[in-house]
C-alpha cells in the first residue's frame, strides 16, 4: 500500500476541533473516491495523506516515507500532487505553454509528450491553448488544472471535488478519462465528490466518512450500498440519489459536534 496511517490524531488549532482520533488505516490503490457529507473531514484527510499537513499525533506514511521527513516541497510533490478546490494561481503563461512546463517539470518520459496532446484532445482544450490561464471560465480552469496534475506524473494524486464545477457530461467524460488513465499508468487516484452515482461507476474503491469520525474503506461496489450510505448520511438512500438541490437542501447539514461525544476513530475495511 503506498498510503498509510499510523494512529493519527488531528484537529484543527485546539483539540476541541477534532476531526480524526488515533485512526490506522492503509489506503486502498486505484482510482479511491471519498465520501460522505459536508464537515466529515474528506479534504482534511487528503491533506494529511498527501503531506499537506502534519497530524498532532500518529505518523502518515507516503510510499514508505514519512510526510515530516520530506525533504522539500520537490519531493513532496513529485510523491503527491495535489489538485485543491477553487484552485487559483498567479500565472502571465498561455494554457498551452503552461501544459509544456508542467509536463517538462514533471517526473514523465519526454516520450510521454503526447499526453499533452491526448489531454487537450479529450478536454477540449484546443481553443483555450492561446489564451492567459487567468482568462479561463471556473469549469475550464478545473478541467486545466486536472490535465496538470496527470502532466506533472506523480505516483499519487489527491483531487479535492475535482469536477465540482463542470457539466453533468463533462464529470462523466473527465471521470471516465481519470479511471482509464489510473490503470495504465498504474498510478494511486483519489478524489472527493457528493455525487454518489458518479462515485459508485468510476471508482475501483471508496472510503466513506461518518458524522463521528470513523471512516469505512473498500471496493466501491461493496463500500456504496443501500446500508453503508444511509448509515453514513443518515436518511434514506433514495434521497441520496435524487437532483442535487434536494441533495443540498436536505443532506449537506454541518456535521453536530454533538456527534463526537461517542466519537470511535474506528476504521471498518471490507475486503
Ligand atoms: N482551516 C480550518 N480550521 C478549523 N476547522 C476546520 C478547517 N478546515 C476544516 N475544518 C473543520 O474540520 C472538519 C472537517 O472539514 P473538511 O473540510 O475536511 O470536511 P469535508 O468532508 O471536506 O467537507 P466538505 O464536503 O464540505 O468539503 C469540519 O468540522 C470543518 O469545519
Ligand atoms: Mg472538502
């Protein structure tokens, strides 16, 4: 397993903000979806797994390293790239210079190249290659800034609701694009989102978030079903499925602190 956690504790600033407690879990390979509702801790754990924050207690282990121990930021991110929500940067550079710096940054063969051409192929990049990155719409800017983080080539990739933005076709036709690319490449994806359907067809495994802190892990066919979800969303699972504004309305309540008085950190894996 190339992530793993050792007893970790974290909160954040104060301990009474605790979101994670002595939780020991190796990550499932693959494409790994995360979910569960608003305030579960899904951005949180990325961040932890791919060595953007240190736990207060427990060690995090990323291909074998520990996350305190990196030596720099090269390192880190050439073991973990990260692609965060509303990700935003300073950059005068074309989309499609910025492609061609990315990919010669990154860990690829220079015979890899195509992948800059395959990419701007599937997303429709094309007519954005000209122009400033700055200039783009929050759906292109999302679809650009998932192109990076393949072009940059690390082994495990973290994306924070990666399709939040686009298109109903377009999570479809990125989704399918990232699970095809995971198993070629052989490298470790994981990703958050709330859609559940999307979550169940392109995921090879889930890890799914309790109001209390413990979390669920497995293949995505076993993880996602009627019981699991309705215990980790506490309302029937039909609601789950419906249009996202009922989703919102009923579902994306802030998490009780209330809840963590019984809070286990327990880790349940199904195999
Ligand atoms: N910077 C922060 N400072 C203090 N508390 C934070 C901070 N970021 C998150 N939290 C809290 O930590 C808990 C976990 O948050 P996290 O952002 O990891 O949840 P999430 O599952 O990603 O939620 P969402 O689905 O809304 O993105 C929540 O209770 C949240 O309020
Ligand atoms: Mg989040």
């Amino acid at each position: 397993m190339s992530i793993r956690f050792e007893n970790l504790t974290y909160y954040y600033n104060d301990p009474e903000n605790l979101v994670f407690r002595n939780l020991s879990v190796d990550l499932p390979g693959g494409l790994t979806s995360l979910v569960g509702q608003n305030g579960t801790g899904k951005t949180t754990f990325m961040l932890l797994a791919g060595g953007r924050i240190m736990p207060q207690e427990g060690t995090v282990f990323l291909s074998g390293i520990d996350t305190r121990e990196m030596s720099s930021e090269d390192e880190r991110n050439k073991l973990a790239s990260f692609v965060y929500q509303n990700m935003e940067f300073e950059a005068d550079e074309t989309v499609g210079e910025l492609l061609k710096i990315v990919f010669e940054s990154g860990s690829h063969n220079p015979e890899e190249k195509n992948l800059i051409d395959d990419l701007v192929g599937a997303f429709e990049l094309g007519t954005l290659l000209n122009r400033p990155f700055q200039k783009t719409s929050k759906g292109e800017m999302q679809k650009i800034n998932i192109a990076f983080s393949l072009l940059y080539g690390s082994k495990t990739i973290m994306m924070d609701e990666p399709v939040f933005a686009l298109e109903n076709h377009w999570k479809d036709r990125v989704l399918e694009y990232l699970k095809n690319y995971v198993h070629d490449k052989h490298i470790n994806l994981y990703y958050s989102i709330h859609e559940l359907d999307l979550s169940r067809k392109y995921s090879d495994n889930g890890i799914l978030f309790f109001k209390n802190g413990s979390i669920a892990s497995g293949p995505a066919d076993r993880l996602f079903t009627k019981e699991k979800v309705e215990e980790a969303y506490q309302v029937p699972s039909e609601l789950l499925y419906k249009r996202e504004s009922l989703f919102r309305d009923h579902l994306l309540k802030p998490a009780n602190p209330k809840d963590y008085e019984n809070f286990e950190g327990s880790v349940k894996v199904y195999e």
